[in-house]
C-alpha cells in the first residue's frame, strides 16, 4: 500500500484515534499536518553509525571532540545521541547550560562534519523538572498527574488525547528542532502507562498500544513536519 492512502488514518492516530470530547463528538480529533509520504519513510542517514556518549560525559566539548574521533579513524558516522542528561529536567528540552555553552553551535559544528544530532528522550516529565508544575496545573498528564517511579526519577505520562498538552509538548520540542536537532532516542516509557492499570486522560481509557503509538508516532511526525525528510527517531 502507498503511504499516501494512509494519510489520513495514521495521521489520525498519531494524535490519538481516541481524540474526542467527552459527549462523544468526533469533531475534535486532532489530524497531523501534511507529511510528504512519499519520501523515503527514513533518511540515508540512519543506514550509518549513530554513536553516543553514556549521559555522565555529555558536554559541548566531549561530544565534538567524540564524533571527530571516529571520523578520524576512517569511521563513517549518521547521526550522534546526545544522551539523557542533556536537558535541565526530565523531560523539559532545554539544554543543560553548565555542559552546552551554547547547543545552537554544538549542532551546527556537528552538522558541518556530515553529521547529524539525535536527542533522547521520553514522554516522563519530573516532579523536579521546571516544567511539571505548568502540566500538572493544566492537566496534561494522563490519570491526573499520577505519579511513576522510573529509572530516572519520579513523574507523570503526557497525556496524547489531550490536544492542548500535545501542543504544550510541540512547543517545548521547537527550541532544539530550531537548533538544528534531527531526531530522538525515544526511550522506553510507554510500558508505564500499565502501572497505571485504567489509564485514562483527556479522551477516556487509554491502551498501551494506543500510548506507544502516540508516543512514538508523535516524536517521529512532528520531527518531520519541522525538519522534513532528515527527521528520524529510535525506539526501545
């Protein structure tokens, strides 16, 4: 099947086939901008090395000085994950400013080498990050900001039924897609929408299947709304 006659549907999907009202209205589901569905359904890059750092030894120097090591060897590189602790908070995409002086140029210097940068990633936001509170406070968050224990902290899921908090979470991703930014590690959160046990949010119950589309399928969309065809993401 040609991607192009299933626009609509994946589209759909993507920002939650179950984005309706609570009287049942189908009018607000929320569809994707336009994707050129017949590009390539991944750039050539992803068919090269992507290398990382383990996050305890992100900064502006080590990264550059990382992937020029391996094109110094003779190793062609695709893409570099800057690792997670890259960001003030989980997950609030701004970069650390006491390791990225200035991130704008970090992807640009990478970029000159042929390269491209990759950004991990969850769908957790923190209890400490500086933006919980604001999601929290507009109910962004599925089962009303029911709190998680994960590997990196305490926090809730976004809500993807939510169109709002889909924008809020779009408007945050903006700053590092501007920089230059081409992809995301997307970490592997979705399975905590099970704890939950009834996950539920803006538009009712939630699945897992549901959640790790949304998850996953919003990172990979939008990335390319922004970036075009050179957007990618990985998942686990």
């Amino acid at each position: 099947m040609r991607y192009s006659a299933r626009v609509a549907a994946v589209a759909c999907l993507m920002t939650l086939r179950f984005a309706f009202s609570s009287a049942g209205d189908d009018s607000s589901c929320q569809t994707l901008p336009a994707v050129d569905f017949d590009a390539p359904p991944y750039p050539e890059w992803a068919h090269h090395h992507v290398v990382w750092l383990d996050g305890r030894r992100n900064n502006q120097t080590a990264i550059l000085a990382y992937v020029q090591d391996y094109l110094d060897h003779g190793i062609p590189v695709g893409g570099v994950n800057i690792d997670s602790s890259w960001e003030v908070g989980y997950n609030n995409f701004e970069p650390t400013p006491t390791e990225f002086s200035n991130f704008t140029k970090l992807v640009s210097d990478i970029n000159a080498l042929g390269v491209h940068v990759i950004l991990w990633v969850t769908s957790m936001v923190d209890t400490d990050s500086p933006n919980y509170k604001y999601g929290l406070q507009n109910n962004f968050y599925l089962n009303n900001g029911t709190l998680l224990k994960w590997w990196h902290g305490q926090g809730s899921l976004l809500d993807y039924t939510n169109p709002a908090a889909v924008a809020w979470w779009h408007s945050m991703m903006d700053g590092v897609l501007a920089a230059g930014v081409d992809g995301w590690k997307c970490d592997g959160t979705d399975p905590y929408v099970l704890e939950l046990l009834d996950a539920h949010g803006y538009g009712g119950h939630v699945s897992y299947r549901d959640y790790a589309d949304a998850y996953y399928g919003d990172f990979f969309f939008y990335t390319r709304q922004v970036r075009g065809d050179q957007g990618l993401i990985m998942g686990r």
